[in-house]
C-alpha cells in the first residue's frame, strides 16, 4: 500500500506534514509517496533533522495557495503539490490521497481528476465526529451549500456504506438532520429527502433527528445539506473550544482549584482528546472512485499522522470499492 | 408594571410556574397576571404551599397542548391559558407575556393576536446565548425554516435594537453566519441577504462570520435562517450536554481525581450555567408589537423566574417600543 501526501498543503506545510509523514511510516510501516518541490523538501527535511526513509517524492513544482480559485487546480495550478498527486492517484501510484491545503480545490481536483463514481451526482465532504456514543458521520460539510433531495438520499447511502466498512457498525442508524421529528417538519428540501429516504430500503433510516440529538449519539450518520453541515461542524469545534478555555480558568482560577487541579487535570484535560475531531483524522471526499483525505488545514505533526491512519484503515477495508459497488444499482 | 403569564404552558405547569411566578413577585416586586383555569390554579398553590400575593387570576378553561396545530390558536383553541394571555397582552392588561408552551402556537398566536410591527415581514425567534464575549444574540432560532433575503435584513435591525435596548451594547456587531467570510461564499440566500445588509447604514454590519466565532464572541447579533438558527440553538446545547456528562465522568473516574474534585467542582459545576443560556431566560418572539417571551418547555422554576426577570427588564428598556420606531421608516 501507498499513501501519496500533499507535503505543501496546509498552514504547518511542509515541516509538519514531514514530522507525521516520518511518524506514519515509523508506527504503521507506511509507504509515502510526498509531492512537492522536490528540492525544498529535501532540504526541510534535513534542517530538522527528519528522516526521509519510506518515502519517495514525485516532484511538482508549485503550490496551491488558499486565495486560488479552486478550479485552477485543472488547468493553471496542475503543477501543484495537490493537482500532482491527485494525478498519481488517478493513475494508480498510490491507494490514497492525503492533503491539508484548500478544501474547495481539493474537492474539485477529487471530482474532476480522481473522478465521481458512477450515479453519485455530487461529491460531498464527510466528517467522523465524536458523540457521547462514539463515532459518528456527519455529511454533507461543505462541498454543496445548496443541496437537490436526491443528492441528501445519497449522502444517506454513502454514510452508510463509510460506517459500515470503517467502524464496522451493523446497519447505521441513518438521520435526517431537521428542526423537528415529525415527518412533516422542515423545509422543502428536508420534506421531499424525507421520502426518498424513507422510501429506500438499503439503508436504516431512523427518520428526522433535531441537532441536540447529535453529539448525544442520536444516530450514526447524520445527513444534511453543505451550508447546514458546514455550520455543524464549525459551531461545534468554536464551542468546544469556548468550554474547554473556560474549564481551564475555572482549574486555575484560586489557589484552592489549583490544589485541587493537581489530581485531576490529567484526567479532565484528557477530554480534549475526546471531543476533539481531528482523533478520527481528517474530513473525506466521498462520492470519488478512490480514498480521498483532507486533512485539517492547521494540522500539526500528530493530527496529519491520523489522517495518514485514516487512509490506510479506508484502504484496508475497501472504502473506495465498497462505495463503488453501492452505486452501481443506481 | 404587569407581567401576564401563561400558567398551563410547559412540561411542568403549573407548579413550577407558580413557583417561580412566587419567586419572581419575591425577589422583583413583579405583579402577575397568571392565566389559566382558576379552581386549578388555586388548588395547585394551595397544595404546594405557594403563595399567590402579587397574582391575579386571568381565567381561561382551555390548555394548548404540544400536538395541537399552533393556527388553532387562533379560533378552536381560543380559550386556552396562551390565547387569553396573548388577548390580555393586546388588550392592553398587562405589558408583556410570558409562556412556556409550543413555540409554533406562540409565534402565531404573537403574529395575530398581538401583531406585527408595521413594516415587518415575519415575526421570529430571537435567543441570547452565552458566548466567550457575553451575550449574544441569534435570530431567526426556528420560526421560519424559510427565508427570503429581506427578511434576514429585518433580522439584523431587529438583533440591532435588542442588544442595544436590552444589553446597552454601543453598535453591535451584527454578523450574517456563513460558510466563509469572503462576500463571495454561500448560497444565494446568503449572497442576497449580505448585499442588503452590506448597503444598510443603520446597524453595524461586519459581514459574514463562520459558526465557529459564534461562541468565541465573533459577533453581538448572529443572523441566519430558521432553519440554521434552529439547528445551531440545537446542537449546542447538546453538545453541552455531551461534555458536561463526560466532564463529570472525569471528576469521579478514581479516588484520585474524587478528591481532586472536593477543591474544583464548586469552580468546575460553575461553568453549567455560564453554558446555559435558560440563565439569559427564554426566547423572545420578535417584530411583534410587545414583548413575548417563550421560556424553555422544561423550565423549573429558577428557569421561568429568569424568563419573567428578561420580561421585566424588556419592558424596563423600551423594548417593543424602540423595535417599532425603527421599523416607521419602512
């Protein structure tokens, strides 16, 4: 197996893509194939001392930046780190794609160079996040700001498929994200993706699940619309934030609490790890004919190592090929 | 000053009602108008030991329960503790309401009854949630799962007004929630509304914010749809759920961090209700012509004395009256 990394995307590219890319190899015995500026890469390397065994590099000589407009990753920018390894994706050098740069060009690039599986009409951005009952798939999170009925039924079908092959959960409990149970709640969009859904028998839909249900396990894959998701996602990772600065003045905030933090700041500062997404490694596009990861765009060392994890775990129980064959009675 | 209350609105009506109707007469010098079946009323103070001074006694026979169709409002249910109320409200007895009952009925009974503001399009559901930065305001929390552009530019004034009368906050910083902060990102709602926003010299717009600055204090006044707003309202506070259980799980995970716990829990439970936003009291239903408040269907009694409290201080700071004068240059 090889997993092909975009070592110039992201904030803390390339020297800390480098450090995971080291750690991947060294815990999982991973094989990396890092596109990038061949150069600067070797020389990054050597300034801090990271070891570049297990890896080889395909060169590309420019670099995606953030303000690019995505779709330049086709023709402009198809010298990137980015466009370069999607590329070698599509042609079968490696099994995997990991990036941390632009979400909007890596999900061009995934759609247009990897290419949509047949009868998926848009690919979408799926996010593991962690919930009071473990891991749970949230969709879309980005990709399509406005979304057709037909495209939420099929978000429902591929966390379906993703919870499945990854997590191993017997039949998911798939849910309309909507302000309301009652079949009858929501807007247009929810009341007809209603019907689809309750209508297709390959999936275990469980109905319509008001937001609060989420993180307290409500359901295993968690299906709306990319502005809904984005939303999610976002007020999600800004609140846990807000509480944990919180909690962590509370600790320190008199001599007695700083006693008393002594005996259990390992354990309550060990929740940060528990709420925190980036564990189950980064955000997938879904929808495309092989395993596409984006990594967090400030990931650290560690967090794109998990990504790397990801990869390799999507590969090994046949993620892409799973999805693929889903579609294909479409 | 006369606050009217819905005493047969909520999970646990009526006694904590009145309970909390007794706290508020206590600690505010509030006068009551509860309305509500008096032989009931009375019956329930006498055997909970709760005094009815500071109350009068509006009689209505009728409850309006959570299945009931919020339009019957309107004629069949006409003599519920919620119809009369809000008649009450019109009528000129009291100077605002408050009630615990379904949201859907109270926002029709508000928009018919009580009315709109001139120059409003629709009425919505307004909520000041907790962030890192104080108090914030979020609009529409559900009223109207579908918006036009206007009407997110009605809900920028109307957040404009609230925290400026209510919080005495100096041009707020009104912000339109989107996937993106370039004017470029969102859907056409969004695209729409922030050309109406951005060209409005009247409130201080500081264009789109991601959710993920909500709770980190992006913003005074948070606009959005209803379905967005909902959702956001929503997941929130179950995500506070989800970290407080855990949070409590990690103080008594062993002997070592139970004692920990005796110096910090005081500090660390704390924080519930600095995450709570029931401290702020309930949701207000805005662009009405007086001031309705919608206490949590699961208010006890601290939770509704709070609703009372925000009531109390709305009608205090002119609030209704300040919402129509900036709708008269409509």
């Amino acid at each position: 197996m090889k997993i092909i990394v975009d070592a110039f995307g992201g904030d803390n590219a390339p020297v800390e893509i480098l450090k995971g890319c080291a750690l991947a190899v060294s815990e999982y015995k991973a094989n990396i194939i890092l596109t990038g500026d061949e150069k600067k890469l070797k020389t990054a390397a050597k300034e801090n001392g990271i070891s570049l065994d297990g890896m080889e590099i395909l060169h590309a000589p420019d670099v995606m930046e953030m303000e690019d407009e995505p779709t330049t990753i086709l023709k402009a920018k198809s010298n990137t780190s980015m466009a370069v390894g999607l590329k070698a994706l599509a042609d079968g050098l490696g099994d995997a794609f990991v990036s941390a740069g632009s979400t909007g060009a890596l999900t061009v690039g995934a759609t247009f160079i990897v290419k949509r599986i047949k009868g998926v009409k848009r690919p979408a951005i799926g996010m593991v996040m962690p919930t009071d009952n473990g891991p749970a798939f949230l969709m879309d999170c980005g990709a399509n700001s406005e979304c057709r009925p037909e495209m939420l039924h099929q978000f429902a079908k591929i966390g379906d498929v993703y919870m499945s092959a990854f997590f191993g959960i017997d039949r998911p409990r798939v849910a309309l994200v909507n302000i309301g149970t009652e079949e009858t709640k929501g807007d247009e969009l929810r009341l007809e993706a209603y019907k689809l859904m309750k209508n297709d028998g390959d999936y275990n839909f469980i109905g319509n699940m008001e937001a609060r249900e989420f993180f307290l396990g409500g359901c295993d894959v968690a299906v709306t619309d990319g502005f809904t998701g984005n939303v999610m996602l976002k007020l999600s990772e800004g609140m846990a934030k807000f509480i944990l600065n919180n909690l962590k003045k509370a600790l320190t905030s008199n001599l007695k609490t700083m006693f008393g933090a002594l005996f259990v700041k390992k354990s309550v500062y060990g929740l940060k790890a528990k709420f925190d997404y980036k564990e189950y490694g980064g955000a997938m596009i879904v929808g495309v004919k092989k395993t596409v990861i984006k990594a967090h765009g400030s990931s650290d060392a560690r967090a794109f190592k998990n990504s790397i994890r990801q990869a390799i775990e999507c590969v090994n129980n046949d993620v892409a090929n799973r999805m693929q064959k889903a579609f294909e009675k479409e």
